[in-house]
C-alpha cells in the first residue's frame, strides 16, 4: 500500500542544509497497522509527511495505493490526498466549529451537499462513540474525546491509510489504551492500512503488526514487533 524508495529529505535552513531522511526504504502492506518509533528529532514526523506529501521529498519515490506521489501535480495531489487521512497530537481541531461540523468540515470542503453530509456524519459519530456530544464545542471535550473527533474527521473522506502522528502522546495511559483500541478496531473494520508514529515503545507494542526503528534520518532496523523488541 505504501512503498518508499531511497526517500531523501533535506531542508534548507539558515544554518545550512539540515539532511532530516537519508535513503529511507520502506514497504507496508494493506491493512497493516506499522509502527515507526524512534527519539525526537530522528525524521519521524518528516517521514509520515512524506505519505501525504506534506514535506515533498528532495530525493527518491513515494508510492501510495500504486501512485507515484512525487509525480503528482498539486490538483492530483489534491485527490489522492482523500485516501490518506491523519490525526496529530494536538488533535488540530477547529475551535469556533462543533463536534460535529469538525467532522463534517473536510466533506463541505469537498462540496459535499448537507444530506450527503449528514449521512456520512451521523454513522462516523457512532463509530467514534460521540453520538450525544455532536453539538459540543472542542473546550468542552476531554483529550480522549477530543481525538474521537480527530479520528471521525480522518475517516470522513473514506480514506485507505491512517496516519497517526503522536497521537497518543498527549493522552493519560488510560485514555491512551482507550483510543488504540479503537484505532486497532477501525483498521479491522475498515481494512484500513495505519501508519503510527510514536517515542513510547508501548503504543508500537500494544498495536503494530510491524515496526522501523529510526535513528538519525536512517532506518536502523525493521520487522514485525517480536523481531525487533525481543532480546537475543
Ligand atoms: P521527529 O518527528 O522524529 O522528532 P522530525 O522529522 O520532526 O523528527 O525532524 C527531523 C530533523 O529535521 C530534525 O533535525 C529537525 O530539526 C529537522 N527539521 C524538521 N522540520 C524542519 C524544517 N521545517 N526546517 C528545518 N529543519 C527541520
Ligand atoms: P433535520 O432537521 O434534517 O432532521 P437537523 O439539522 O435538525 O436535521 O439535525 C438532526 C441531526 O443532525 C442532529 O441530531 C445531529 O446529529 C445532526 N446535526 C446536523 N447539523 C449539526 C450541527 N451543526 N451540530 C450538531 N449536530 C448536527
């Protein structure tokens, strides 16, 4: 579902180029849930960014879903965009919107007419467990019900992978557990192909199938978890 060959990221910087991926190979299959761990500043969100084509890759090849995403053009990228969906620490909602016109926001952008809207709306809220909070504001939310509508939003435009940047690590351990599980449910449910990004050895342990290690822009190791975390 996503392959990655010799990706190459380098920003520019006024201190000089800063090589953040260094030939990065990489293949994750449909309906995987893949983990990258690695310490801050080893290229980890850089990397996830590079699904999306949120940072474009200075060098190599991005493939999603059979599309080459470095060849796209920006109204191309636009549509493949639809099957990739993402949910970040921060949880990055619209405060001034509700619950459930956070979820409905990237439909209307799409042009989506409000019956449209409300049918894809109403099931996601269910999935997410926030049928009775359609009407709350953000600041009204917990942190765990706050990403309930982070992950309702990703969902909203059907996408074929998942990716999940931090998106635990602003969550108590319990909150934490709560919404892996339903992560883990989702990619059941849906066949859905999740990329995780994490610095917490647990999250990869409680719900990756497979994981990369990443230090220093370079994949250090990979396989499936019990490759790579037991000891010899
Ligand atoms: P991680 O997600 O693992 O913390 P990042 O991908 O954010 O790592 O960063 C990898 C490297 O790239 C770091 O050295 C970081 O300082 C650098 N970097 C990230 N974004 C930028 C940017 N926009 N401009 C310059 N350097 C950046
Ligand atoms: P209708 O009158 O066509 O039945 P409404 O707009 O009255 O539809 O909304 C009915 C349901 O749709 C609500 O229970 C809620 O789930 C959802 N809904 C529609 N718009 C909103 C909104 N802005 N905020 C919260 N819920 C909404």
């Amino acid at each position: 579902m996503i392959k990655f060959s010799k990706v190459e990221k380098t920003y520019a910087s006024p201190a000089g180029p800063v090589p953040a991926l260094k030939g990065i190979d990489l293949e994750i299959a449909k309906g995987e849930i893949f983990g990258i761990i690695g310490l801050s500043g080893a290229g980890k969100s850089t990397l996830v960014r590079c699904i999306n084509m949120l940072e474009r890759p200075t060098g190599g090849k991005v493939i999603v879903d059979g599309q080459d995403m470095t060849a796209l053009s920006d109204s191309e990228l636009r549509a493949a965009r639809k099957d990739i969906g993402m949910i970040f620490q921060h949880f990055n909602l619209l405060s001034s919107a509700t619950v459930y016109e956070n979820i409905a926001f990237p439909l209307k952008l799409s042009g989506k007419s409000d019956r449209e809207i409300k049918e894809k709306v109403e099931p996601l809220l269910k999935l997410v467990g926030l049928e009775t909070k359609a009407g709350q504001y953000p600041s009204q939310l917990s942190g765990g019900q706050k990403q309930r509508v982070g992950i309702a939003r990703a969902l909203a435009s059907e996408p074929k992978v998942l990716l999940c940047d931090e998106a635990t690590s602003a969550l108590d351990p319990q909150t934490t557990k709560a919404i892996l599980e339903l992560i883990r449910d989702i990619n059941k449910k849906l066949q859905l192909t999740v990329v995780v990004i994490t610095h917490e050895m647990q999250v990869i342990k409680d719900i990756c199938d497979k994981v990369a290690v990443i230090d220093k822009g370079v994949i250090a190791e990979q396989g499936t978890v019990l490759e790579v975390f037991t000891n010899p």
